[in-house]
C-alpha cells in the first residue's frame, strides 16, 4: 500500500508492528485485510483470542473528519472506543506495517527492560552516551570518580555531575543519573538511579529503581522512603539538612543491614 495515505482519503491511519505472540496481551491488537485496511481491533486480548500478532504502536495519522465519529462532552478512548467504531463501520481506516525498533515504556518493567537493552547494546542504532572511561563503563561529564578505588563492571552509565565515593561498588546493566552522590560502601547493582539521588554509606540496591522518595523493584513494587523512615539512606543529594541519624533509625538499619535488596518487595 503505497504510504502516503491522504491519496486514498483515508480518515485514519497507524503503524503496526508484528510481535511475538505471547506478548499481544500487552498491546491493541490490528486485523487487517490484504490492502492493510483495518477489519477489527482488539483492545489487549488474551493470547488465546488475539486474532493477530500485529500491534497498534502508538502512532496515528488523522484527518479532520476523524472528529465526525468522536461524540463530545463524555470519555471516548482512541484505543477502546474510536478504533473498533470505525472498523465496524468500515471506515476508510488503515494499516502502516512497519519494521522498526520500538520500544513501550508505559509499565516499570517495560522502562527497566528499555533502560537494559540500550546498555546491553540491543537497540540497533542507539548506543551509550558519554565517554568511555573504563571498559564498559561510560560517564557524562564532570563525573567525580577515583576509578581505581571503585568496584565497577558494566555496562555502567554514570551522569554528569555526580559523585561516587571511594569503596562504592557498581554493576551492570546499571544507569546512574547526572548529579547524584554515592556514598562510601554503597553497591548499586543492576539498578536505575534517577538524577539528585543520594545513595547513603552501605546501602545495597539490587534490581531497583530511585526516584525522590520512592524506591521501585523490577516488577513494580514500591515503598515510600520518607514515610519509612528511611530517606536518611537514600535521599535527595541538594539537602542541606541531613543530620546524623537517630537511635531508632539505626537500629532500623541493623535491621535491614542497611539492605534494600528485598525492602521493596
């Protein structure tokens, strides 16, 4: 089908790309004709009642009429509701297969699996950025860091502006953001740190996620640092008030052994 699809007067058109078939329960599923013109749409089937293992990217082309099939003043989902509406009613609504690299990020473990695969180097076209310092080991600039000191393997990729103490450990995959602080006898090990994270004396991460005050597992799980008690450990780096901390808050450490490996699950 030839691409440029205002020719054909079509109302709407999106790219498709093929997947593995266990996979289609996470994506809108595309059924199309040999013209590539939609015949249905399944909103996040089972694998059992996919009727396709071609998938709705996320990419549309629209022309003004599409407005003509969207009722207003009420909730109407592009993917639910407009998509299955013009192919009941065979609208002139097509298909755009394409082979591409593309990737979803809308749950955690699609971002964890993103963030791997481009330091793993399997994202065709997408390297690792900054400069590598280390075999495997890439940082942006400004990076405050005694390598001979610290324990790394990559692939690592460390921002800007950051500060890993003496004594720290890191392993990869692993993605450190700009402007943040390792603490002496940290490990940060296959782990995502997001920017002005400051990772406290001894704490170990293992297959987590920082940002502010949450502290994410792979799969989703989550617990709040601050309502723990815990955002002495892990914090923002731009405090100025961090204090030593209490009695209950060190035993709570000897508790966990300043370990947050399991905390979040």
């Amino acid at each position: 089908m030839d691409t440029d699809v205002r020719k054909d007067k079509t109302s709407a058109s999106l790219v498709t790309k093929r997947v593995p078939k266990d996979q289609v329960s996470s994506y809108g599923v595309v059924v199309t004709d040999d013209q590539n013109r939609i015949s249905s749409f399944q909103e996040k089937p089972s694998v059992d009642e996919a009727l396709s293992d071609t998938i709705n990217t996320g990419i549309y082309i629209f022309e003004p009429e599409i407005f003509e099939h969207i009722p207003s003043g009420q909730s109407f989902d592009i993917g639910s509701d407009l998509f299955p509406k013009l192919a009941e009613l065979g609208a002139p609504f097509y298909a755009i297969p394409m082979d591409f690299e593309w990737v979803d990020i809308g749950k955690v473990p699609d971002y964890w699996q993103a963030i791997r695969s481009v330091l793993m180097g399997d994202v065709r076209q997408v390297g690792i950025p900054g400069k590598e310092v280390r075999p495997g080991v890439y940082t942006g600039l400004n990076v405050a860091a005694n390598w001979d000191k610290i324990n790394v393997s990559g692939p690592v990729y460390v921002g800007g502006m950051t500060k890993i103490e003496d004594g720290a450990t890191i392993v990869g995959p692993t993605m450190i953001g700009p402007s943040c602080h390792i603490c002496e006898g940290a490990t940060v090990d296959n782990s995502i740190i997001f920017d002005y994270s400051r990772i406290g004396p001894g704490v170990q991460l293992l297959e987590k996620l920082v940002f502010g005050r949450y502290c994410v597992g792979k799969d989703g799980d989550h617990f709040d640092l601050q309502e723990a008690s815990l955002d002495w450990l892990i914090t923002d780096a731009r405090r100025q008030d961090l204090v030593e901390p209490s009695p209950q808050q060190k035993a709570m450490a000897e508790l966990l052994g300043t370990d947050l490996t399991q905390a979040a699950s």
